[in-house]
C-alpha cells in the first residue's frame, strides 16, 4: 500500500513534492524509484537522490553521477564533485568532470565557483600527472579563486609550481 501512495509522490507535478519523495524513497530503500529521481528533469530532485542513491546501489549511482554531470546547475555539480572526491581514486571520473568544468566556466557566471572549485578538488583526487595539461587554461581564469585553485591541483599533478594569471573582468 506504501507503494502505491510513493508513487503518486515521485511522480507528483510540483518538483519539491518529488525531492521530499527521494528523501522518502531512500528511507524505504526503494532504489528503483530513487533511481528515476536520480534523473529528475528538476536538478534540485536530482541533487536530493543521487547521495542516497550511491549510499544504496553505488553502481547505479555512478550513472547518475556521470549524467549529472553533463548539466549546469551549480548545486547539483557541487554535490556530484563532492560525492566523486570520496570515491575510490580512479581516472576514468577525470575526463567528464573536466567537460563539466568546462561547461559551466562557458557561462561566465561568478556563483559558478562553488561548483567548479568542487570540481577542480575532485579532479586533483583522480587525476594523475598528465592531466594536468588539460587545467591549463583556468590559471588564467576569470575568478582568481578558480585560478589559484587550478594551480593548486596542476602543482599536485605534476609536481611542479604553477601561478594562478586570473583574467578577471569588471562587474556591472
């Protein structure tokens, strides 16, 4: 009977009904539902289920994680980053995390930095010396935070020092 009232909450048209369902569905361990919310069109239900979600089925999880990974919510990005610098160190996680980095520098947004300083963290935990080649480009990123992080994780990479050069530009 539970099942048939979880539903009509996972599936429920307002999005918040369907974050409090992942809640729900993972204290029920209902992975298959927890699951669909894992790919919710509404980033804040994505963001709500894929840690409960690797806390039941890692595997499926890591789907999920990959496909989160490929959208711009910041949020969203800044948890999946979170949750991918806590699993076991592998380099296969590096390439779609430095797509998702690069996706949401393109937006040119200051709140993006949250979301890619998380990333740039994970990406120094998986990465090994010769990716980073590939981080190059954010030492002259347009928020100096970023910058300096970049160059952090390129000097861990490869063993050598490297200086943030931000290229930052005026706010309106």
């Amino acid at each position: 009977k539970s099942a048939i009232h979880m539903e009509a909450f996972t599936t429920h048209p307002v999005w918040w009904v369907r974050m409090y369902a992942a809640f729900a569905t993972a204290g029920a361990k209902d992975i298959l539902r927890l699951d669909r919310l894992a790919y919710d069109d509404n980033d804040n239900v994505r963001e709500a289920a894929v840690p409960h979600l690797r806390s039941l089925d890692p595997e499926r999880a890591e789907r999920a994680m990959l496909a989160a990974l490929e959208r711009t919510d910041i949020q969203l990005i800044h948890t999946v980053a979170g949750l991918i610098k806590q699993a076991p160190v592998s380099p296969r996680w590096v390439p779609p995390m430095v797509n998702s980095l690069d996706r949401l520098t393109r937006l040119r947004s200051m709140t993006s930095r949250d979301g890619r300083v998380a990333l740039l963290d994970a990406i120094e935990r998986h990465g090994k010396a010769e990716d980073q080649a590939q981080l190059i480009r954010w030492l002259r990123d347009f928020d100096r935070a970023v910058a300096n992080r970049a160059a952090g994780a390129i000097t861990r990479l490869s063993g050598n020092p490297a200086t943030a050069q931000p290229t930052e530009t005026p706010h309106l």
